[in-house]
C-alpha cells in the first residue's frame, strides 16, 4: 500500500499527501511558496529584533540589530584574516579575506565530513562482513560513541597541534561512531526479501554487499550524513577557536575577547548562511546520486 | 495438450520425502510442517493451498533452499536441495524489485551475478521484458510501474536465468482482484510456454483452480498434505461454469475446517 502511495505521489510530483498539504501545486508555484515562507519567517525574526532596538530594550551594544551589525561590511571584514596569525589585521581587500575565512572553514568541514563519512560506512560494513572484526571492535566502538566530540579536542591538538589537521580530526570523530554505529544497524535492516533475491539469484557474499547491501543502506546513511552536518559545524568552530587560529571560529573568538558584539552577530550570520548552503547542497547531491529514495522531506525544511 | 501426451512414467522433477520443518523459538519447539511426501513432475503446475500460517510458504523456501528441513530431504533435478540455486526461481509477495536499479538491470540482475558482460545482459533483458509484455519499461525504475507490472518484471527476472522450477509466494496476494485476474492469465501464458514447473502458493481457492493442474490442500498448523485435488478443466480457465463451481465449493469444505482450526490457534495464541 505504501509503495502504491509512493508511486502515485512521484506521478503527481507531489511532496505530500494532497490531505496534509492543502491543494497540490505545480511547476514555479510549487517553488516560489516554501521560499517567500522562508523569507517571511526570517522578516518577522528580524523585525521583531529591530523594534526591541527602536523601543529601547535591546541595548545596540550588547545586542546590535541587523541594520547596524550589516551596515559597516568593510570594517567587520578586516578581523577576517586568511593568515594563521591571532589579531593581525587583513591587508588584502576586505571581502577577499572574508571569502577566504569562509572558504578555509569550508574546507575542514568537507574533508572532515567526506573523511568521516567513507571511513565510517568502510568500517560499519567491515564490521559485519567480518565477524571477527565486528567481535573485537564493536563494543569499543559502542563505547566511545556517546562521548562528546568537544571532549575529543584535546586529544585532536595532543595528536595533530595546531592548524588544520585537528580541525578536521574534530569533524571526522564527531561523524565516526555515529555513523559506524548507524552503517551496522542499517545493514541490519537491510529487507530480507531483498538478500533472498539475492541469494536465490546466485550472489556471492561479496556480491550480496557490494550490490545489495550497499546500494540500500546509502540513502539513510546520506541522511544521518545531513542531520550530522550541523553538528560538524559546531564542532570545526570550537576547534578553530582553540586550536587552529584562522576560520571562522577563530573570529567569533576574537569577537568575544575584543567584546565586538556586532563582529559576533555579523559572524554568526555567515555561519549559518554558510551551513544552511551545505544542507542544500547535500541535499541536491542527494537527489541525484540517490535518486531512488522518495523524497519525503525527511529531515529536510520543506 | 500436455495432459493427454504426458509421457508414461517421467522421473519427476522435484521430489519431498518426509519433510518437516521445526522452529526453535525461546526453547520451545514449534512445529510448522510434517511429514511432507510430495512429487513435481516437470512442466507442472502445482498450487499449494492452505490457511495462512499452515507452513505452505516455509515448505516453498525450504525447496528454495533458503530454509533447511529438519527431517526429511527435498531432491530437485537429481540434487538434493541445501542452498539456493539458480535452477529454482523465486517470486515473492512483496515487491522483491531492487528500487536503485532500472527495470531491464533487475531482470538481468542474476546473470550480472554470473558474470554475464553488459550487452549480452542489455539483450537478455530486451528479449525478457518482451515475454512479459513490458518491452517499453526497460529503462524505468520500479517505482514508475504500477503492481501488477512490477510482479511481471519480478517474474521475468526468476525466468532470466533458465531455471527448471518456478516457485512463487502468494505474488498476487498484494494485487487488486482485476489485475490479479489478469496476472493469472500472464502466468499461465507465460508456463505454457516454457519449459518450467511451477509451485504456486495461494490462499485464494479461485486462484487455485485457475492455474492449478494440481492443487496440494494443507491443514492447520502443523502443515501437512491434507489431500491433493487434480484439477483438469480446459484451459484457458473459464470461472464462470458449473465444473469451476464444483470444484471450488469442494475446495471451500475442505479448507472449512482447517480454517477454523487456523483461527482457534491464532485466538489461543492471542
């Protein structure tokens, strides 16, 4: 029934039940709604902050509202230093640096997240294709999972010092034992009736897991792959912060050492544009490379 | 045609002696078949009916080879059955399609196994589809075809690797009564002409008696062989006559009991 009902939504091009989501859309329509929601959702949060500015509540200093923490792009961008230097100010032009900061920051989370990601499903599979391997590491594995990546920092700057490598050792942890641990059990529940297909079609063991388990358990992993993503964003700042001296964490730093309020809102605004890009991205990778998944908006803003 | 022609005394294609099959579930056993003694000629076309949960489908996996009897043995093409093999085919109730593939990938998806290279397979799938009137959907993904089309291309895909014995677990169960009307006459089309046995399981009585040359009756759990009812009605099958009738108000009181039995357990177990 549920396949039916799949079926009959990926023929309609429809996201949602027509019952939950009002009258069906179509084409540019469909598009153009969910973003002008988007754009109303963010024009209340910052209208709301401008007139507690205009009423007097929120201090300017302690609380910039976004018309003035936007307002001086060039003075904000020269704290934005490519260099690994704490403190020094930007010679290059301003948005270059800035373009440079986000791009660095980019670049750890993506190593860290590609790294985390291929090592991990190896891993998770490993464990169950070799049950040896499974019996030994598993249990050490459940183990380290629940602790905190932010606990990992030290042992990342013990291990790599300072620069990117703990960065990306950072991203990396915070993705491993939970995507490992994930990788196992949805290997486990990988559809019985699709391994007695397999089976009954003559597959080897390896075949089985190259091209059924495989190719099954990637959608939700891509998923787990997606929530974790902000999780690693949080992660690589802290480790910038601390550990690496450029990036975008290092600048939310700076802007609490020098109490530059507007500097800190100003950053907090690439950051989660900067993130919110990476969803989408992931997103749209998603729909192509999976393109066997129905899109059910799990996990997803729409 | 094959009725009146079959040849006197052909060794029979798959053989049960003595099968039954028992699960170990928290230290108690549970019986789900016994004492199963059943022949398959080849070419035939053998329904298994029964009430659900009376071990008619684990008696088609353990053939399969995906399950292991407990006693007994069960011999196909002069082997005894241990493991799965490419000389049985299996169809399944639920979509068994592999949803990142493309419709002409599943069907070839055995032979991939065997190593088949990709153009070969290409043609394979080509000539495949065609036997299951599906040509046009080589390139579509599962979910683009409706149920009744996707159990088609399951059916081609257990075809795509010649096998001698087709066994199929309740394929239609999920279908809506016309398209399951229509795919009951795809699959006898589809028997007639080839080479294979098939193993049809069913809790349908019409069903039965629209493709069956035989039809193995089951009790209530523990499964055995209750009777076997040859049925011998023209084919194509017409339902709408007094043979059709008979047989399945026959059918109906023999399978009365075993029904009440089945549910008087199902209300025990509850």
């Amino acid at each position: 029934m549920k396949a039916n009902l799949t079926t009959y939504l990926a023929q309609r091009g429809v996201a949602k039940a027509p019952g939950i989501a009002g009258k069906p859309r179509r084409g540019l329509a469909r598009r153009l709604v969910p973003l002008g929601w988007g754009l109303a959702s963010l024009a209340c949060f910052i209208a709301v902050w401008e007139v507690c500015w205009a009423a007097g509540w929120a201090d300017p200093l302690l609380l910039p509202p976004p018309h003035i923490f936007l307002r001086n792009f060039a003075s904000q961008a020269q704290y934005f230093v490519p260099t690994d230097v704490i403190g020094e100010t930007s010679s290059t032009t301003a948005l270059r640096s800035l373009v440079m900061t986000i791009v660095a920051t980019t670049l750890r989370v993506m190593s860290g997240l590609v790294l985390g990601f291929v090592c991990s499903v190896t891993m998770g599979v490993a464990i169950r294709y070799f049950r040896l391997l499974g019996n030994l590491t598993l249990p050490t594995i459940t183990l380290l999972a629940p602790i905190s990546p932010i606990a990992w920092l030290p042992v990342a700057i013990f291990l790599f010092g300072i620069g990117n490598a703990p960065a990306v050792f950072m991203v990396f942890i915070s993705l491993f034992f939970v995507m490992t641990v994930s990788t196992i059990s949805q290997i486990d529940n990988v559809s019985r009736t699709h391994l007695h297909v397999a089976a009954v079609m003559g597959a080897t063991r390896a075949q089985t897991f190259r091209h059924v388990i495989l190719p099954a358990i990637l959608p939700s992993l891509f998923m787990v792959l997606r929530m974790n993503l902000f999780g690693a964003w949080m992660v690589v700042l802290v480790a910038e912060a601390t550990g690496v001296g450029s990036g975008l964490g290092q600048v939310v730093m700076l802007a609490r050492n020098t109490f530059n309020s507007s500097l800190s809102f100003f950053t907090m605004t690439l950051i989660g544009v900067t993130g919110f890009a990476f969803d989408v991205a992931l997103r749209l990778i998603q729909r192509k490379v999976l393109f066997w998944v129905p899109n059910n908006g799990l996990g997803g803003m729409k | 045609m094959s009725l009146t022609e079959q040849p006197v005394m052909q060794p029979p294609l798959a053989t049960c002696t003595g099968v039954g099959k028992t699960w170990q579930t928290d230290g108690a056993p549970f019986v789900a078949l016994r004492d199963i003694d059943l022949d398959i000629a080849r070419r035939e076309f053998v329904v298994f009916l029964g009430p659900s949960g009376c071990g008619k489908s684990t008696l088609l996996y353990l053939m399969a080879g995906l399950e292991q009897v407990s006693e007994g043995r069960i011999v196909c093409g002069g082997a005894e059955v241990t493991a799965p093999g490419t000389d049985r085919g299996l169809v399944f109730q639920e979509t068994s399609l592999f949803p990142w593939l493309s419709v002409g990938e599943n069907v070839t998806f055995g032979l991939k196994m065997q190593h088949m290279p990709k153009e070969a397979r290409r043609r394979v799938a080509q000539e495949i589809l065609e036997r299951v009137g599906l040509s046009e959907a080589i390139d579509k993904r599962p979910d683009q075809l409706s149920g009744g089309m996707r159990q088609r291309v399951a059916v081609g895909r257990a075809l795509a690797l010649k096998p001698e014995i087709l066994l199929l677990d309740e394929p239609f169960a999920a279908l809506d009564v016309q398209t399951r009307s229509k795919m009951q006459e795809f699959l006898t089309q589809v028997w007639q002409q080839s080479n294979v046995s098939m193993v049809f399981v069913t809790h349908d009585i019409d069903e039965a008696v629209s493709l069956a040359d035989r039809i193995v009756v089951f009790t209530a759990r523990p499964g055995r062989i209750k009777t076997i009812i040859p049925v011998d009605l023209p084919r194509p099958r017409e339902t709408r006559n007094k043979a059709f009738h008979d047989l399945t108000d026959h059918l109906t009181d023999l399978m009365r009991d075993e029904v009440d039995r089945a549910f008087a357990e199902q209300e025990r177990v509850r």
